[in-house]
C-alpha cells in the first residue's frame, strides 16, 4: 500500500510540475508584440515580405526548417531564430513568447 502511494504522488508531483512550466499566451498582447514582427512578417498574408507570411501558421504540417508546426518549435523558431531572423531568446520573455504563439495561432 505505501509503494502505490509513493507511485501516486510521484506521478501527481510530474503531472503538476510539467503543468508549472507552461505558459499559457494571450493572444491579444501577442498581437501587440508580433508588430514588431510585421517589419518581415505577414500577419494577412502567406505571401513572403522579408521572413515569411504566416497567416495559417497552425494550419501547416511543418515549418520552413521541416519541424512539426507545434507551440515549442514555433517558440523555438523564434528564440533561435535562422536564415536572417535574429533569435529573441533573450529579448522577449517567456511570457510574450507564449503571448506571440497564441496569436500566431489566430492567424
């Protein structure tokens, strides 16, 4: 009986700290932030400006790179950055990065 409930609350500790970890975006404040995005980026459009345009972004089996289009390659995608695209990992927080997913999933 103890093993079972040591096993339980292992199992309840990594279920609550996997969810502690997640951010969840606001889409709204997304957008605020994505317009400093939309110097390279469409937001409208799938047409290319500099980067490119990402209306349906979500709707998309796979980014550019080949990646699953998913909350953590996007986010990746934009810390990292690649083919011109600076990385902001350093530049946004964790929170906006989350905002710009959600909005992103708009589109």
């Amino acid at each position: 009986m103890y093993r079972i409930r040591v096993i339980v609350f292992a199992m309840t500790l990594a279920a609550g700290s996997t969810a502690a970890f997640a951010q969840k975006g606001n889409a709204e404040k997304g957008k605020e932030v994505f317009d400093q995005c939309s110097v390279c980026h469409n937001a409208d459009s799938t047409e290319k400006k500099i980067g490119p345009g990402l209306k349906g972004l979500f709707k998309h089996d796979k980014l550019v790179n080949g990646k699953p289009v998913n909350d953590a390659n996007v986010k990746a995608k934009i810390e990292e950055g690649g083919n011109g695209m600076p990385g902001y990992k350093d530049i946004l927080s964790d929170q906006e990065k989350a905002d710009v997913v959600a909005y992103l999933k708009t589109l």
